[in-house]
C-alpha cells in the first residue's frame, strides 16, 4: 500500500510539472474517448434502425390458384423445417385482396377499377430468423420440387419468389459498410490516444531523467520506477474518460430529447443498460489505453 501512496503522489507531481503537456494528453483522451462513446451510442440507435428494417426483409412465394391444398400444406411443411426460417404463413387470394385494399384506402379508385376481380395470388409468407440469409433460403425455395409444381409460374419458379431483389442486397451493403467504417474509425481514434499517451509521458521521462538515475543508484527496482510513469498516464486517461461520460451523459439529457422531436418517426431509444456498458468500456479503454501507452513510452525511451 506504501508504494501504491508514493506512485500516486508522484503522479501527481508528474501531472503537476508537466502541466500543459498533461492536460493536452488528457484533452486528446477526452476527445477520441468522447468520439468512441458518441459512435457506439449512435451506432447502438443504428443498429436497432437497421434492426428493425432488416427484420421487414421477408420472402412471398406466390403459389397457382389451382394449386391443391395437401401440396401446399407439404411445401410450408418443408420451408418451416429450414433452420433460417422463423414463421411461415399462407396468405389467402382473399385474403391477399382484403390486404391490397386497406393498404390503398386513400386511392379507392384503384379498387373500384377491379370490378369485382381478384387478380392477387396466394403466397406463403416466410420470415426468417437472420435477414441475411434471405437469398439461400428464397434459392432453397425456388429449389424444391414441391414448390414448382405449386409455384404461380412453373416455367420460372424464381419469378414467383419475391424478396425485394436488389434493393435488399444494396440493404446489406450499406449496413456492412457503416459497421467496418465504425471500427475503423475506433481503431484510428484509439491509436492516436496512444501516440499522446506515450508522447506525454516520454516528455515527463526526460524531464526527470536525472532523478530516475540517482533512484537507479542506490537500488530501486525496475518496477518501482515505472510505478509512478504508469499511474500518471492511467491517471490522465481515468480523467479523459470521466469527462467523456460526463458530456455523453449531458447530450443524453439535453440533446437527445431534441433529435427525438425534431424527428418524430426515427426511434432513437436505447436501453440504459447499454449506456452503462459505453459508460464502463469507455472507462476500462482509456485506463488500458494510459497504461499501454506509458508502458510503450517506457520501453522505448527509459533504460533501466
């Protein structure tokens, strides 16, 4: 406990002669923190966004109007067995209608044009557990035998599977992409926490340079040497941290209720058991972070 006592007085003394280099380490700690913790709240309200998109994805596999009611009972009995398939449904041609008229009661018109006919096929409506796999399953669909024979069109079942071709896939895509850019961009910000880190603590080395010598002539051990180095720069990254939490906190309080009525039909809640898990991990980084790149600066710049 005395050697933990004397390594935090002369952190602080460290932090005390080094004052404008210490407060630039721990501004570049609260920024790249404060950046990290705005992304992954953001990207936790994302996420749910795409959450909730993706899980619309579904497949309609629209079946003969002739087609006999065991072979379809086969079919779905065959679809549901599938492991990336959650629900599968049968959707009536009056049924099917009855949908294609709510849906258009603001142009009543289109309905009247119908004249009492119903031209909607029926379908089998497949959700899915994972949207991903959309096109394996709708491919295992245009695939079974039982499914042809049934199918709207037997000459080309895949064009009685529909899915949203294309604009799923470019779906995908663009939620692929923000999720790599989202940890590249936590890398970039975390290495450049590192390189302040080490820089701040190489300068408080060479400053007291001399000092560290006399403690190596009358025989202090390696690691009561780095003690102090070490908690100075977990000290600056716990201040950069906290200070992260804190102004995420505030734009929780302040800014967010503003967002969520400026823009009523985008859901941006996000469980307050995920705040306080941005709010540990930012907090658990950036000591990792202080300690790493102390140890770094060290191994690099003092011979002991």
């Amino acid at each position: 406990m005395s050697s933990i006592g004397y390594f935090f007085k002369e952190s602080l003394q460290g932090f005390a002669r080094n004052l404008s280099t210490a407060l630039g380490s721990i501004i570049t700690i609260f920024l790249s923190l404060l950046i990290i913790g705005v992304f992954f709240v953001a990207g936790s309200m994302l996420n749910n966004l795409m959450t909730s998109v993706e899980s619309e994805v579904t497949i309609t596999a629209y079946v003969a109007d002739d087609a006999p009611e065991e072979d379809i009972q086969k079919v779905m009995s065959d679809i549901s067995g599938m492991g990336d398939v959650a629900q599968v449904s049968f959707t009536t041609k009056e049924q099917a209608l009855e949908n294609f008229s709510n849906s258009m009661t603001s142009n009543p018109e289109i309905i009247e044009q119908l004249d009492g006919t119903n031209p909607l096929p029926a379908s089998i409506d497949i959700e899915l557990r994972d949207p991903q796999s959309v096109e394996s399953v709708a491919a295992a669909v245009e695939s079974n035998g039982d499914y042809v024979k049934i199918s709207e069109d037997p000459e080309d079942p895949g064009d009685s599977i529909k899915y949203g071709q294309g604009t799923v896939e470019r779906l995908f895509q663009l939620t692929n992409y923000i999720r790599y850019i989202g940890i590249a961009l936590i890398v970039l910000l975390i290495f450049i926490a590192l390189v302040f880190i080490n820089n701040t603590i190489r300068l408080a080395i060479l400053a007291r340079r001399k000092e560290i010598a006399i403690m190596r002539l009358v025989g202090a051990s390696n690691g009561f040497i780095r003690g102090p180095f070490l908690m100075e720069g977990a000290l600056h990254a716990l201040i950069g941290s906290v200070l992260a939490v804190i102004v995420i906190q505030l734009l929780r309080m302040f800014a967010l209720p503003q967002l969520e009525n400026a823009i009523r039909f985008l859901d941006f809640s996000v469980p307050d058991m995920t705040y306080v898990m941005i709010y540990a991990g930012l907090i658990v980084a950036g000591i990792i972070i202080g300690l790493i790149g102390s140890a770094i600066a060290m191994r690099r710049y003092l011979k002991v």
